[in-house]
C-alpha cells in the first residue's frame, strides 16, 4: 500500500481530512525515517493541505523529525510533570550510560535528545523510547 492510500484511509475517520495531519505525518516519518520535504509534499497532497502548512505542524511537535535522525533514538522526557517526577535527576546519567550503550549497540548510529512531553502519565518519573524505522520501545522508569 503506498503511503497516499495509507492517508486516504486516515483521512476518511476524520470529519475534517486536514484533521488527519498529525497521524499522516507519523505515517510519513515512519516511511522515509524522518521527514524530507518530499515526504511533506506526499502528505500535502494527500490532504489536499500545503506543504508549508505540513512543515508548519511538524515543525511544533519533538516527535517529528525534520533532520536525519540516528537508527535508535533515545528521548527523556524534561518538561513541567516529568521534571516534579525527577526526570533531571536522571537525564545527566541516562546520556552518560543508556546513550553509550545504545551507540555501541547501533554502531555509532544512536541519538539522544530531551523532549519536552513524550506523552507519559503523570504517575511516571521519565520515559526514554528508543525507536528506529521499524518500530519502538518505550522504558518508562519508576
């Protein structure tokens, strides 16, 4: 299924297909890794949306890329809940070990960025996601 009949069926849950846009462009980045502008184009178009509008949007949210990302990405999450949580206690470590362990692991190839929300419940003290193309998986500590 190429990635516009992928959108078309998003779209259609929406009563609204510019609604569909953040979902698109997950579909998008999953597809070319991250978010080229042809990437912006293909989801414009099947939106019937511009491409400026979709660069617009997925320049606001972290978890869309618009660079080139490492094959695993590691993301703290740092804002207001997470850091009451103790996320900075635990951020300065996390870099030094989790993300040593991920580039030897990947190669070379991991990243690791703070995030400002990656959507955790308030109940958590911090999440780090490692994700690549293929997928991810969510550490969420205690």
């Amino acid at each position: 299924m190429t990635l516009a009949e992928e959108i078309e069926r998003l779209a259609a849950r929406y009563p609204e297909r510019r609604s569909a846009i953040l979902p698109a462009l997950r579909l998008a980045q999953e597809r070319y890794g991250w978010l080229p502008p042809e990437a912006l184009l293909e989801v414009g178009e099947a939106l019937g949306l511009t491409p400026a509008y979709c660069l617009s949007v997925a320049s606001f949210y972290d978890m869309l890329h618009l660079q080139p990302v490492g094959r695993h990405l590691i993301e703290v999450c740092t804002n207001i809940c997470c850091g009451l949580k103790g996320a900075e206690e635990v951020l300065d470590p996390a870099q030094k070990g989790c993300v040593e362990r991920i580039r030897e692991w990947s190669g070379g190839h991991g990243v690791s960025a703070a995030v400002d929300c990656a959507g955790v419940p308030a109940s958590q003290r911090l999440c780090i996601e490692a994700a690549g193309p293929r997928g991810r998986v969510a550490f969420v500590g205690e």
